[in-house]
C-alpha cells in the first residue's frame, strides 16, 4: 500500500495528493470491545486520515490507561 502522506521535515505531515499539512482529526476506533474518539492527523481537503502503526498503537495505550483508571 502507497503511503499518501510523506513527513515534513520532521515535525508535520503532509497529504501527498493535495500538498496540505494535516490536521487533527477525531475517528472512531474501536479496541477490546468499546469504541473510543481518538485524534488522528488526517486531511481535511481530501478527508483521508493517516493511521501510523506506531501513533495508533501509542493511542491505544492510552486508550488502556484510560480504561485501567476507571
Ligand atoms: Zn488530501
């Protein structure tokens, strides 16, 4: 699978097909059986939002930490 975004010198990311930084962007995730709002960078011209394994996987420790409190 072609990555859509390329990263910006490091700090932002940017949306290959439109040439835009992104920007944060709530998505519905669903983990262990409950659904949680995470905020992912994603392209709000284009509506495609990057899903970076080791960002997503950071989000769903999280996610843990979040449940593990309660
Ligand atoms: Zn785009």
């Amino acid at each position: 699978m072609a990555h859509a975004f390329s990263k910006q010198g490091g700090e932002g990311w940017i949306c290959r097909k439109c040439g835009k930084p992104l920007t944060q962007t709530s998505v519905n995730v669903t983990y262990m059986g409950s659904s949680f709002l995470v905020q992912l960078p994603g392209c709000e011209t284009c509506g495609t939002v990057l899903v970076d394994d080791e960002l997503a996987f950071g989000r769903m420790l999280e996610v843990e930490k979040l449940l593990e409190d309660k």
